[in-house]
C-alpha cells in the first residue's frame, strides 16, 4: 500500500494558469467554460474519493479539499497537506510530525485540486471523447496526454459536468499498470475560509515534531 506521503505529490498545485496545450476545439471549449467557472468563485470546498488498483496495489480512501484564490488544504486519513502558495505543510497526525517545504508548482503533478482547475493544461494535450451519462448528469469526456515523455502518466481522463462545469471525475493511468481515480463530491462554492485555514497554526498542535527541509 502506498503511503500518502508519497502520493501528497498527487494532491497539491492549484494555480490557475491560462491555457497553453495542443487540443481539440471542442475540448478546448469545455475547458476554457470549466477555467472562467472556477475563476469566478471566490473559494471552493468538496470531499472526494481517492482509489489506487492495478497489480498488487489496492487502496480506496475519502478526503476533502478546500482552496481559495492559490492557497489549498486538504485532509485525506490521518495526512493533511495545508498550502499558502509560498509554503507547504505535511502533516503526518499518526506520526505527530509535519514537513514544511518550499511551494514549487513545477514539481506537482495531477491531483483533485488540479482537476477542480485548468492548470494541468500546459503539461497535456487534450482531445474531446464524447457524451456520457452518470446519475442523471451529462458529462463531458475529456482525454489528456501528456506533453512529457518521462511523465509516470500514459494519459489521464477527466469527466466535467455539463451543467456546472464542474469536473466530476479523473483517472490517472500510470505506465506502470496503476490506475489512479478521484471521484469529486459535495461540491460547495463561494463559503466563508479564513485565510488562517491555509497556514500551518503551531499552537494548535502542541508537541508536534517540525521537520523543515526548506
């Protein structure tokens, strides 16, 4: 099973970034609707479903996210990951350790936060797949491939919700026969987060080990 300080990689970069991949038009359409969506809102909250399977490795677990303006947190288990936009916090409540490094969105790679956001475009080019039904919802079917030839992604798939332009799913297919789902739920926007929500508060845990790798 992984650990989720390996997968923390998966779950940061929020930064919306304006669109700068090859795609389809049709594509490019439902993207540029769900980037002005989101930009409109002033923060954003959802829970979500995170699954692992392929090979050996099996993992399902449920967290949430919060982000507002470039500043995220999101609580997954026992893992928390709070963001600024300039630092990063890791905190382990099972260990009673939390790591701080330096904010670089060049080193994230796709994550829940990124699918609530356009700001993978640059790494992807995307093609438009077609129409599905889910639940009652018509969503839009969306591929990405990435740009980087080393990328551990084959391709990732995005399913953004037609009404809202709101992403509702994507899966991650790793080269290495993984596949990595998030299902976003309980979508809220435009709810009152203190600022304070997106730094790491020391007093507030008390006996805490700081591990800082800045």
């Amino acid at each position: 099973m992984r650990k989720f300080s390996l997968v923390c990689v998966l779950m940061i970069c929020i930064a919306i970034l304006p669109a700068k991949a090859q795609g389809d038009a049709k594509a490019k359409a439902v993207l540029d609707n769900m980037s002005k969506k989101v930009k409109s809102l002033k923060t954003l909250k959802a829970n979500f479903e995170f699954k692992i399977t392929g090979g050996k490795v099996k993992e399902s677990k449920k967290g949430n996210i919060s982000v507002k303006g470039e500043k995220y947190h999101v609580e997954l288990g026992s893992q928390e990951i709070i963001c600024d936009n300039k630092t990063i916090w890791t905190y382990n409540k099972d260990a009673k350790e939390v790591q701080v490094n330096n904010f670089n969105p060049a080193e994230q790679s796709m994550s829940p936060a990124k699918f609530l956001t356009n700001s993978y475009e640059k790494d992807y080019k995307y093609t438009y797949k077609g129409e599905k039904k889910e639940k009652g919802k018509t969503l839009d079917f969306i591929e990405l491939t990435p740009n980087d030839k080393n990328s551990k992604a084959s391709k990732v798939e995005l399913m953004v919700d037609k009404a809202t332009s709101i992403v509702s799913s994507g899966t991650i297919y790793e080269k290495n026969g993984n596949k990595i789902e998030y299902f976003i739920k309980d979508f809220k926007s435009d709810t009152n987060i203190p600022d304070t929500y997106f730094t790491w508060d020391s007093k507030a845990h008390a006996g805490v080990e700081v591990v800082d790798l800045r």
